[in-house]
C-alpha cells in the first residue's frame, strides 16, 4: 500500500506525517546512506512506525488541537504557539497576548524531520523494545544478581526530543506576590 502523507488538510487517510520524499532528501542532505539501501517499501514501513510511535508518545504532549476531529494524525494543529528566535530586550516573555503561531494547515519542518529521525531508527529495531532493568552486577556461583535501581525504564530519542520541544505544551509558572500593607 502506497503511503499517505500528511499534506496539511486534516486527511483521514494519512499514514505518515513526512513524505518519502522528504525522509529521502533529509537523510541524503547528512550523508545517511543506509537509509538509501533500503527499498521503498522498508522505507515507507519505517516511516509509518515512526509516525505512529510519535502518536504514541507525545499526542499528550502536543501543544495546540488537532484541526479537525477526523484527521488520522496528530498534525495538522492550531494554536501551537512559536517562539521569536530572538526575544528584543524589554519585550515580554511569550504570552497569549503578543505570540505568534505555526500555521495550521501544514506540518512544520521540524515535526517532519522528527519523523524521518525516527522513521531511520525504525527501520533497523523497534523504536519501542520491551524494556529489561539494567543489570549492574551478575555473579555465577551462587547466583547474585544486581539490578541499576537509578536506570530509565525506556529508551529515550534526545535528537527527536530536542526537534519536538517547542511544539510540547508549556507550563505556566506562577510567581507568588508579597502584598504589603501601608
């Protein structure tokens, strides 16, 4: 089955939220040619797994809404806030009443690239394997196992991570006042 892409209308049949196209050209502009060695199927294969791992773990995590309720993917969304590149002194921080916003009728590049980040790693495992503790100390004769008590339960992708952070909902800080009587 041929892939469907996200183009940014909300499609109910998207299966991907890059296009063939695009993961090619990302991995062929870092010089990635294991990425090229595989066939298209295997590569749009990946790029499913990719996209359907990136609903997994960050649809909670998105900012904004899904533009409409019977699109298959997380993106296209609205109201996902972007930052300035380069805050001018003496402006306020990001608010509701000065931001500015991703376009909601396209996937932004970085989610793409995210997803051919991830759509590589796919292609060679699971990009989320069953996790074992981390064994810090085996010991044969009478067996003594040690387990690391401080290791991650899951495997984290920081590349992919660092790409998506801006599109993560933020979390408003609150700052306590001192009110004082005269």
């Amino acid at each position: 089955m041929a892939l469907t892409p996200e183009d940014g209308t909300g499609l109910a049949n998207a299966d991907s939220l890059c296009s063939l196209a695009f993961a090619d050209q990302h991995h062929a502009d870092r010089g990635i040619t294991l990425w090229a060695g595989m066939t298209v199927n295997e590569r749009e294969q990946a790029l499913r797994r990719a996209t359907d791992f990136m609903g997994e773990v960050y649809r909670r995590k998105w900012a904004g809404y899904r533009v409409k309720e019977t699109q298959a993917l997380d993106w296209p969304r609205e109201w996902v806030p972007r930052e300035p590149i380069e805050r001018p002194p003496n402006v306020a921080p990001l608010s509701i009443f000065n931001a500015t916003y991703y376009p909601s009728d396209a996937v932004p590049v970085e989610v793409q690239r995210a997803c051919a980040e991830l759509a590589y790693r796919a292609g060679f495992g699971p990009l989320a394997p069953d996790v074992e503790r981390e064994t810090l100390r085996e010991k044969l004769d009478v067996l003594e196992v040690e387990y690391n008590p401080n290791a991650p339960a899951f495997v984290s992708y920081r590349a992919v991570e660092n790409l998506l952070s801006p599109f993560f909902k933020r979390t408003v800080s609150t700052v306590a006042a001192r009110v004082v009587r005269t």
